[in-house]
C-alpha cells in the first residue's frame, strides 16, 4: 500500500508541476507587461457581456486549474474585476483546446457528455461569477495579501521602461520563482489527502449509489473533489465511471474537477480571504449540482 501511495502521490506531482510553473510564468509575464489601463480598455462594461466573453477565453489560453489561480489573482491585482476574474478561473480549465480534444478523445462513443461539459462549464463560470458579482458588489476585493511576496513584487525594477534585456529575463525569472514557490506548498498538501484518498478508498463503496439521479450526482461530486485529477487528464479517468454510473453524475465530474478540488481550495486559500474561499465553493458546488441533476431528471441519464 506504501508503494501504490508513493506512487500515486508522485504521479500527481509530476502532473500537476509542469502547469503550475506554466501558469506562474504567465503570471509574471502579466504582472511585468500588462497594464491596469490595457486591462481596463478590453474589459467590456456590461457585466453579462464580459461575463460571457470572458467564459470563452479558454479557447486561446490553454491552461489547467493547476495554472489558473496565480493567473486570475494576478489578474485581480491589474484591475480586472471580481466577478470576471473568478469566471475566468472557473471556465479556462474546461474551455480549452487541449482539454477539449482530451475529452472528444476519451468520449469519442459518447458525445453528448463531450458536448455537454463545454456548455456547461462555460453556462456554470457565468452563473457562479455573476453570483460573486451579486456577493461581492461595492466589497472589498477578498485578496490575501501574502506581505513578502507582494512587497518583493512592487520593489523588483518591473516598472521600470530602461532595464536591458538581462533584468527583464532576471526580473521574470525572480517573479516565476516566488509565484511558483508560493502555490507549490499547497499544490504538495493536496496531493498527499489526493493519494491517501485513492489507495484507502475501493470504488465498490460507491456503486451501489451509482445509478441514482441524485446521489449518483453527489459521489461524483466527492469524488472529482478528493481525486483532485487534472482537467486535462480526467476525462479519462470519467470515461471509467460512464458505464456505471448516470450522465449527469460524469458531467459533475467532469465540470467540479477542473473548477474545485483538494489542490484547488488549498491553493484558493493560499491567495483568497477564507470566507470568499467558502462562498465560492459553495456556489460551485451548488450550482454544479443542480444543473447536472437536471441533466439527469431531463432524460440524459
């Protein structure tokens, strides 16, 4: 059992590290070269409107939710706005390229849950920002405010138009290093409830439930938040349950995996204020369920 922990536990390391250090890079690059007007100029004004263009954006920024938080919480940092913000965080993972063709791939004999994990992780990010939106109305942004790291990153030269090509190379390596740094500790916690979870935990628990519309819905659910498997690999890991289990259930899967799970909230937490972390767990994971109970008591069980 040791061994299979062991394992397990590197495997979703290996995994997940190669996304984050991507994401951290993107996120130095934002912090070093795009500005608060830039941002303010392409964001639309009508909510909804940004809202949905927003939920699409994943379709030319292929990155996974092991990436995705140290993007948006830059993002917050220039200026975009809550509720925009969160629904990019929501939407990217699922709505992009390499995501998609995984998924087309692993449900290539089923394509209604392949289509159907598009709409609604796109349909779900708009709802859960707008209700971040309703919540979070004239607030105060709910950041963390980690003291070392943001310190470092307002004195690093990044403003600065003169610095050579070495400082900038210098300049993006040290922001890479502290973003990587900082969401690594939680990425590594995660992982070890993840293996734990995985080689303690038979699959058999949960058959017995699994043609149930509604609790069907909720092991799922469980499920995709203790696996805590990237999006761009979990459409294979869902296509194992498809069989057994109802459509709607492997869409919650697939939709609250990407959106929320172990590594995720750890991460969440590391950036976000613990009662913004709680609302918007609860809202996904409200929201989640509801559409894809829905789903099932609509015939596409």
């Amino acid at each position: 059992m040791i061994d299979k922990f062991f394992l397990v536990f590197i495997s979703l390391l290996l995994e997940a590290i190669p996304f984050i250090l991507i994401g951290s890079i993107i996120s130095s690059l934002i912090q070093m070269f795009v500005s608060e007007e830039f941002i303010k100029k392409i964001i639309p004004k009508n909510i909804f409107l940004a809202l949905i263009i927003t939920s699409f954006t994943g379709i030319i920024f292929p990155v996974c939710e092991c990436a995705i938080i140290p993007i948006g919480r830059r993002l917050i940092k220039k200026g975009v706005p809550l509720p925009i913000a969160v629904t990019f965080m929501l939407s990217v993972p699922i709505v992009n390229p390499i995501v998609i063709m995984s998924t087309y791939y692993a449900f290539s004999s089923n394509h209604l849950i392949f289509f159907m994990r598009i709409v609604f992780g796109i349909v779900n990010s708009i709802i859960i920002g707008y209700l971040i939106h309703i919540s979070y109305k004239n607030k105060e942004i709910p950041i963390k405010e980690d003291i070392d790291t943001d310190t470092y990153i307002c004195n690093c030269g990044c403003e600065d138009l003169d610095f050579n090509n070495y400082s900038r190379i210098r300049v993006l390596l040290n922001h890479t290093k502290s973003e990587f740094f900082s969401v690594l500790k939680y990425l590594i916690f995660g992982a070890f409830i993840s293996s734990l979870f995985k080689v303690t935990v038979k699959g058999e628990v949960f058959t017995y439930f699994s043609k149930n519309l509604i609790l069907s819905v909720v092991i799922m659910i469980i499920l995709a938040f203790i696996l805590s498997v990237c999006s761009e690999a979990d459409a294979f890991i869902a296509s194992t349950f498809a069989l057994n289990f109802t459509g709607g259930s492997v869409i919650a899967f697939l939709v609250l995996g990407p959106m929320l799970d172990i590594k995720n909230i750890l991460m969440l937490l590391g950036n976000f204020k613990k009662e913004f972390v709680i609302k918007l767990s609860i809202y996904i994971i409200s929201v989640t369920f509801i559409s894809s109970v829905l789903f099932n008591i609509l015939g596409g069980a």
